[in-house]
C-alpha cells in the first residue's frame, strides 16, 4: 500500500474494516471513489457498474489503468457487478485481454476495457492454467 498523497492518481482510504480501503481516484479537477480493495488473501479489487459505464461499441467494462498498473496496489482478483450480475476476473487477465482507452474528455482517465462476455470464471479460470497460475484463483466463488 502506498500513503495518501494528493499528487497520486490514486489513494487507498482506509476505512473501519483494517483490511478494507475505499479506492479514490484524483483527477485534476475532481476526486471519485471507484471501488474498494479488500486485501485479505490474494486481495480483491471490487466495483459496482452501471449503464452508463459500459463502452457500447466494444460492449465492454473499463478498470483505471493505473489501478490496474501500480504494482504498490496489492490485489490479484477482481469482481464487478454490472446490472445485477458479477463479473470476474484477475488483475493479470485484465490486462492481457482488455483493450486500452483514453477518451478525449478531460473527466475520464486512461482505462483498460474487457468486453462483458470474457469476464467469467471460465475464461479467467482457462487463462490462469494456460499462463501457469493456480486453479483455485477463484475456486470459493460458486
């Protein structure tokens, strides 16, 4: 974990659970919280998203890059719930099957995006044997 600093693009707040802090991204004109990290175990990076979150052209979600990049953010998996439904998937997956995006507007910072069909447990679960990593990367979540 890295402190608090203004000048960083991202802070972790720590909040009444010691192993749970709030994820605030620091734009340069404002500030939003986009998810928390849990990092009990392997740590867990969780998000809600809704419709208007979702890249329509590639039907896909997008993480913040340098959440995803910061090798001081200790997490390896990751849950989203988009309309009602989780999605999963790991940090390295992430990365390797989303598509980097910056959009022109100065509120949006440069994002990975994975379309919402490669966000499940098989796909993450086929990817992890393939690049060596243990099966049980998300074996509890039924």
């Amino acid at each position: 974990m890295f402190p608090n600093k203004s000048m960083e693009l991202i802070s972790l707040i720590p909040n009444k659970h010691p192993h749970i802090y709030q994820v605030q991204l620091n734009l340069e004109h404002q500030t939003r919280y986009i998810g928390k990290i849990d990092t009990a175990g392997e740590g867990t990076f969780i998000t809600s998203r809704s419709e208007k979150h979702l890249f329509r052209k590639t039907n896909s979600l997008g993480l913040n890059y340098a959440l995803l990049t910061d090798a001081r953010i200790k997490f390896n998996k990751i849950l989203i719930t988009y309309n009602g439904k989780k999605y999963y998937s790991s940090r390295e997956y992430f990365l390797k099957k989303g598509k980097i995006f910056q959009f022109s507007n100065k509120s949006f910072e440069l994002q990975v995006f994975v379309r919402l069909e490669d966000l499940n447990l098989n796909s993450v679960k086929r990817f992890e044997q393939f690049y060596g990593h243990q099966e049980s990367l998300f074996g509890n979540v039924a």
